[in-house]
C-alpha cells in the first residue's frame, strides 16, 4: 500500500487504523468532521495499492498497474464504494480483500500493539483459522460452505415444489380434465337434445299443417256437394209443386170431363201414368233426402274434425312456444357454462404455467404458494433450531451423566436413607389405615390443595396485573452499603398518603395536578439520597427529593387536601401539590 488520502475524516491513530476504521465502521457521523457541524456533510477515504506483481494481483486485476479502493460517506448514513473510480457492492470490496488474504470481517486481520500476547494464547482451532485465513483458504471453505447451504436450500424447494406439483397440482389438474370432458359431453348431448327437439317440432307442426289442409279442402268439397244436393231438392220440390198443380188441373178436367161424359179412360190413363211418375219422383226425393241428411252429418263430422285439428294446432303452437322458451333458457345456461369452462381454462393455465392468462389478473395460487412455501420455510426453520436444541441436550446430557453417578455414589446413603423412609411411610399407611382414614379423603384433600392452588395462581395473576397497572410506584433498590437503615427512604410520594373510600374518585385529579413529581422518591437528606444513586442499584431513573432540602412554605386558605398523612411529610406535599389549581372544598385534616 502507497497512499492514503483521506478528505475531511478523523483519523484515528496510524494508517491501518484508517483502513479498519472506513471499512469497518458504522457509526458514519464519527468520520465526518465535526459530525457535519462546520458546513462538511460527507467524507472520504481512499487506498491505493501498488499492483505492479502480477503473481500477486487479485483475480480480474492484473492489467491494473494500481488499484485505489474509495469509501465515501454522506451525513445521513448513505455510504458507496468505488474500485478503480467505478461504483461497487460493500461484498465486491470484502472478496477483493479477501482475495488477497485480507479478511476485514476476523478479528485478527490486524494485530495492534499489545495484543501479540492474545494471539499467542490462542486455542489450536483459532490458530488453525488464522493460517487458513492468512493462507487464503478460508474464503474458498467459506464459499464453498454458502454454495452448499444454498444448494440445499435449493434442493428443498425443488423436493418442496415435486411434492406439491405431485400432492395438490397433479390431481387438481385430473379432476378439471375429468370436469372437462363431462361438461364436453354434457355440451353435446344437450345439443343433440335440442336439434332432435326442434326437428320433432318442426315434424308436429308441418303434419299438423297438411291435415289441416286436407280438411280444409275436404271441407270444401263437402260443402260443394251439400250444395250440389241443396239445388237438386229444390228442384225436385218445384218440380213436385209443379206436378201437383197438373194432378189438379187433370182432376179438374177429369171431373169436368165425367160432368161432361167423354174422354174418361183416356184421363184415367194419364192419371195412372201421372201416379207412377209421382210416386217416382217421390222416391227419388227420399233418396235425395237421405244423401242430403247424410251429408249434412257428414258435414258436422268435418265440421268437429276441423274444430279438433284447430285446437290440436294451438296445443302445438303452445307446445311450439314452451319449447322455444326451453330453448331460450337452455342457450343461456349454455352461455353461463361457457364461461365457467372459460374460467377454468384459465384457472388449468395459471395451475400449469403459473402466470394469469388475462392481462391485470392476479393468481390467488401463486399467494397460496408462496403463504405455504412460508410457513413451510418457518417449519424447517423450526424444526432446524428444534435439533440444535436437541443436539446441545444430548450434549449436556453426556456431560452431566458422569456427574449424576458421582453424586449417584455419593448418594447411596441419601438412597438408603430413602428405602428407610420409605419403609417408614408404608408403615404409617398401615397406621391410617388402622385408624380408618381413607385414601379417598387423601384425594379430596389433593383436589382441595389443586383448587387452592389454583386460586392462588389466578390471584397472583391478578396481583401481577395490577402491578403491571402501578408499575409507576414499584421502586426496589439494594443497601447502598451494609447496615443501611432503610427507614430513611420514605418511598414515593404517591405512597406518603392515602385517600378515603368516600373520596376515590378524586384520584386522578391528584394524579394530574402532581404530574410526574408524584413518582419522586423521598429520602431523609441528600447524602441518602447520594448513597442511592450511587451504589443503590436502581432499576429506572427517578427523582430524589431529600426532606432537609425542601424550604418551608405556608399554604394558601383556599388550597385544601381531603387526605390524611404524616406532619413530617406536610411540607413535601404542599411543596408538590403547591403549583396546582386545586378546588377550593378540600379540607386540611391536620394544622401545618
């Protein structure tokens, strides 16, 4: 090493105190100058090596004919590292060292004056650390020691994620395929269901159709016909009118022929022939009647068959609508489940690759995750402190057992002593027994001993917890010298005094008005309250008010207490309570 240059640092004592101090230090404000009190805010140090060895030039550093190692740091604790004038880590810096058998973090990097003795003294196995450590060694053990720390931590984590992947991913990922290929199936079927339900619609209908049709045209074939026969019975019945009034008329010639006596038989002929052809005609008209009544019923009949067929068409046409309908709430469960089927597709995705397959989307397993991997990593932490604990046991155990059979031995008369006692008290058991005490009175008397134990611990508890509520009054301190007469610690001032049960309720008042001067200690005179101090072993820091310090004062007529204390102590209290605005109602109990 050539140089130092040290800007605006307190340097301690000698050039390697220097180096110690700005690479070792954290107490930064130390090195500033002045702590930063004359205008300076920051400091800097710098080393430069002579590297002009190559066999001895760190790793990475040989074409350096120098290397200049700087520690600058800002008031305020921020602290950079530069090598070579380029930024650097605080760990680059100590593996540059370290190269060089300059281990800044082991306490015999450099031996000061006057400690050649101390190492002198030192066990084989620091001995044998600081050769390794001046031979270079020990940053490669030390390496090679957190390389393998690392790759079992490592190695855990990968047992750690096959264990998971084989435990909870593997068959989380079988029951959403199973769930996949179900809903698949169900997605297909309920398809076909409703292409197989709209064709039978579609069938229904369309026949439904044609029948209607063919009664339609039936209907008017039938309607032409009964028409057809209407006309031919009007006919015949004009026709029949029309050969009645020809019967009357030939009867009226008949008659008037006989009136008259010629052309009888010729008339009587014509009335036969006339008869025959009505009673043909006749015939005729009832066979015309019955086609015309059969039509007529077979009309009705086409007429129901219509009827029938409509309101066979309107069943369908509901039918038609309720399955529309079905088909309309079925599409948009399909919709729901298509998304749901998204979902877990993007749930399987995330599971698989772990990343969220939507943009802005967190995975809720990557958080499990990394809880689990937690509380897996503080169960091994556990458990490793678990076996240490146990290790040291062990330990401890293999020690202390050549000492138990020493005393063990040392003990046989203590154990014969016991077999006598023993003996002794089996004896007795017959006595009770004899006496008639029953072993069951023993147990009622255990449980009455566990129970009043037990009462005990909750008062103790309750104790505790009101301690821990006045904690501000518990002062314990030890005899600053032996024979001390501890009547001359008065204790504090909150415990000079006492309130009345009718009056409790003006505590916190007190409290307030004293402040904190209600916590003061008080001794008797100052060299008490000295001894204290000094060699009195105080677990806090208080106040010492020494009674022969305190000047005397006359308390105001409207300034009154309600409580009640020693006359000694009167002063000390009006000297507390004597700068508070105390309500004019509170009585003095005794003169001062």
């Amino acid at each position: 090493m050539t140089t130092v240059r040290a800007q605006n640092l307190q340097v301690r004592s000698g050039l390697f105190s220097c180096d110690r101090e700005c690479t070792l230090t954290t107490r930064s404000q130390d090195l500033i100058y002045k702590r930063g009190q004359a205008g300076v805010t920051k400091a800097s140090v710098t080393i430069v090596f002579d590297n002009r060895d190559k066999k001895k030039s760190p790793i990475g550093f040989e074409e350096y004919p120098q290397i200049s190692v700087t520690r600058q740091i800002v008031l305020g604790g921020t602290s950079k590292y530069l090598v070579n004038g380029h930024r650097a880590q605080q760990h680059t810096v100590q593996n540059l060292f370290q190269s060089v058998q300059l281990n800044i973090n082991n306490p015999n990097f450099l031996i000061m004056q006057g400690r050649i003795t101390k190492v002198l003294n030192m066990k084989p196995a620091e001995i044998l650390a600081m050769i390794e450590e001046a031979a270079g060694t020990r940053m490669f053990e030390d390496r090679r020691d957190k390389a393998l720390k690392t790759m079992a931590k490592k190695e855990m984590k990968v047992q750690e994620i096959m264990e998971l992947l084989k435990d909870e991913i593997d068959p989380k990922l079988d029951k959403l395929r199973q769930e996949k290929r179900a809903f698949l199936d169900f997605q297909q079927t309920q398809s076909d269901v409703e292409r197989m339900t709209k064709l039978v619609v579609a069938y229904d209908y369309l026949k439904a159709q044609e029948r209607l049709k063919q009664a339609a045209s039936d209907l008017e074939a039938k309607m032409r016909k009964a028409n057809e026969i209407e006309a031919a019975a009007e006919r015949l019945k004009n026709e029949i009118l029309f050969l009645q009034e020809d019967i009357k008329k030939t009867k009226t010639a008949r008659d008037k022929e006989l009136r008259e006596g010629g052309g009888f038989q010729a008339l009587e002929d014509q009335v036969k022939t006339h008869s025959h052809e009505v009673v043909r005609l006749t015939t005729i008209i009832d066979l015309k009647s019955t086609s015309v009544n059969e039509e007529e019923a077979q009309r009705k009949t086409t007429t129901q068959t219509i009827r029938d067929l409509t309101q066979q068409l309107s069943k369908k046409r509901a039918d038609y609508e309720k399955v529309q309908e079905q088909y309309t709430q079925s599409h948009a469960q399909l919709k729901i489940q298509t998304g749901e089927v998204n979902e877990k597709e993007e749930l399987l995705q995330t599971l698989q690759t772990g990343i969220a397959s939507r943009e802005g989307q967190e995975s809720g397993y990557q958080g499990q995750l990394q809880q689990a991997k937690s509380r897996l990593f503080n169960a091994t932490t556990e458990q490793e402190q678990a076996k240490l604990k146990i290790a040291d046991y062990e330990k401890r155990i293999k020690e202390e057992e050549p000492r138990a059979k020493k005393a063990m031995d040392q003990n046989r008369v203590l154990l014969e002593n016991l077999e006598a006692l023993r003996s002794h008290a089996k004896k007795l058991e017959s006595d009770f027994a004899r006496l008639g005490i029953q072993p069951d009175q023993e147990e009622q008397w255990h449980a009455e001993e566990t129970a009043l134990q037990r009462q005990i611990r909750n008062l103790t508890d309750q104790a505790d917890a009101v301690k821990r509520r006045v904690s501000n009054i518990d002062f314990t301190y030890s005899d600053p010298f032996p024979n001390f007469d501890r009547s001359k610690v008065q204790g504090l001032v909150a415990q000079l005094f006492t309130l009345d049960k009718a009056h409790l309720n003006a505590g916190t008042a007190l409290e307030i008005c004293a402040g904190g001067r209600l916590y003061n200690v008080v001794v008797d005179s100052a060299d008490t309250g000295t001894n204290l101090l000094q060699n009195g072993k105080l677990k806090k820091r208080v106040t010492i008010i020494p009674l022969n310090k305190i000047a005397a004062f006359r308390a105001s007529a409207e300034v009154r207490l309600e409580v009640s204390f020693s006359c000694r102590l009167v002063i000390l209290i009006i000297t507390v309570y004597r700068k508070s605005a105390l309500p004019k109602s509170w009585l003095l109990e005794k003169s001062i």
